[in-house]
C-alpha cells in the first residue's frame, strides 16, 4: 500500500506542470531581461523568491542600465521598487546582493536622490535596503527599511539562470 501511495506522489509531482511567469506573478520588461513583480515583498523575500527562479534582483551596474530602467521603461517601474542593493552588515558599505560587490565608494555609478541614502526613517527604523522611489517623477535610488513589502525587478542573468 505505502509503495502503491509513493507511486502516486512521485506520478503527480511529475505531472505537474512548471508554472509560467504570470502564474508566478511576474511580468517581462526590456525584452525579457527583467522581471517586475505583481506582488509585494519584503526585501530578503523578494531577493529569495528571485533566487528560487535562477535569477536575482536587480543589480544597476551602468549608466546605461539605469537609464533603461528609469527611462526607456520608467512606466514600467512603481513609485517603489526594490532593487537588489543593501548594507546589511556594515552601516553605509552598500553592495549587490547577488554578486556581493561593493558600490559605496563609486559615486559615478550610484543613482541616490538626494539626502539618500539617509540610513534610517523620520521615526528612526534603519533602512538597509535599496529601492528606485519616484521623487517628483524621476526614478532615483533610496534606502528603506528591508521588511517594508513593496513590488521588485528580478534581473535574468544568463550566466546563473
Ligand atoms: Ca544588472
Ligand atoms: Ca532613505
């Protein structure tokens, strides 16, 4: 009877068809480089959930990438977004999640708002995590407390994908 009942698991598990991309609640963008989310997330969930897909949030490494995201796709992107930075660790070190490299230090290729990031909120929570927020229409990064859910862009990386 248990082997008869493990034949079956095993036969529906094989059964069961991979889910697509909007039944997992993602939507392509930049010809399919990216991923935006339909859901919210905190940030150390939206990074797993990009993680459990062979993809991870989005790491913005160029110019030309951020001006893709924030340009050619800005009605794309929500007022909040995460993105896959974070200075979880060392207060102030920000790196990528994925690759682990550090971007504090290249402020040519950081895209901050103003006063950002500002380390902690009005009532004093730290933000350690890093999203693109809409300030007065243009897309530019802030950092944000980790466990606030907002929606998020998995980044398609051949290379771990
Ligand atoms: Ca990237
Ligand atoms: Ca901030």
């Amino acid at each position: 009877m248990k082997v008869i009942f493990c034949l079956l698991a095993i036969f529906s598990v094989a059964a069961a068809k991979p889910k697509t991309l909007s039944e997992l609640g993602l939507q392509p963008f930049a010809d399919g480089q990216y991923l935006l989310s339909s859901f919210i997330s905190s940030w150390v969930d939206a990074s797993n959930f990009c993680k459990s897909i062979g993809c991870a949030l989005a790491d913005v490494t160029t110019e030309d990438e951020h001006l893709l995201l924030t340009s050619v796709y800005a009605s794309s992107i929500p007022d909040r977004v995460w993105i896959g930075g974070t200075d979880l660790g060392t207060e102030g070190n920000f790196y990528w999640g994925q690759s682990l490299e550090d971007f504090s230090a290249d402020v040519n290729l950081t895209f901050w708002h103003a006063g950002e990031p500002s380390g902690v909120t009005l009532h004093g929570i730290p933000e350690h995590c890093v999203q693109y927020r809409r300030f007065n229409g243009a897309l530019l990064w802030n950092d944000a407390p980790c466990e606030n859910e907002y929606q998020f862009i998995c980044e398609v990386k051949p290379s771990v994908c």
